[in-house]
C-alpha cells in the first residue's frame, strides 16, 4: 500500500494505492518495484500515446490493434536508438520529410 499526496495551485490531494506482489518484499524492494513500474508508464506508454496518438487509434476489431502496437513499438525502438536529443515527434516528422534520415534509421546496425 502507497499512501502519496500530490500537490498542486495549492490544492493537496491524498490517495491510495493498493499494489500485489508474488512474493514478501521489504518496503525498499516494494518502492523499487513500484517507482520501475512507473518509469516504463512514463518512458513508454506516455510516449506511445502523445507521440504516436495511441489512445486515437480508431482499430477497434479484429487483429488491427495488435497489429499496429507491434508497429508502435518497433518504430519507437527504432527512433529510440537515435543518438540526438529531439523529441520524438521531431524524429518522426524528419524521417517523413527526409528520405536519406529515415534510410538512417531503418539501417540495420549495432548501436
């Protein structure tokens, strides 16, 4: 169980998370668990759905959206291996406009 408190304009608010676990895990183990559960949401999930606009996918039936979220995935694999600091969006829309910079990316290499 988290007991957490956010604070914002001012305002506090309090809630409760209840977490489940295989095994007994000491409060350390369990905040650590908790904080790598979180850090996969945010560099992730956040990701998928602010860049890619996950969550406005219209592919509702059939195998459509599985389909396209293994696309997802490779493509934020791929531009994730890029070394310079943009953002992903920029990333994308590069290679959208830049044949030679999307070549670089769908290069197999060891990075």
């Amino acid at each position: 169980m988290v007991d957490a408190a956010t604070h914002k304009k001012g305002v506090t608010s309090r809630h409760r998370r209840l977490y489940i676990a295989s095994r007994a895990l000491t409060a350390k183990q369990a905040a650590a668990a908790i904080r790598s559960h979180w850090a996969i949401e945010n560099s992730l999930h956040w990701v998928l759905d602010v860049s890619f606009n996950e969550d406005k996918c219209r592919s509702r039936t059939g195998h459509g959206l599985p389909n396209m979220a293994v696309v997802r995935h490779f493509a934020f694999n791929m531009l994730r291996s890029i070394a310079d600091k943009r953002s992903m969006k920029l990333h994308r829309k590069r290679a959208a406009r830049e044949n030679q910079y999307l070549e670089q990316i769908l290069q197999p290499s060891i990075r």
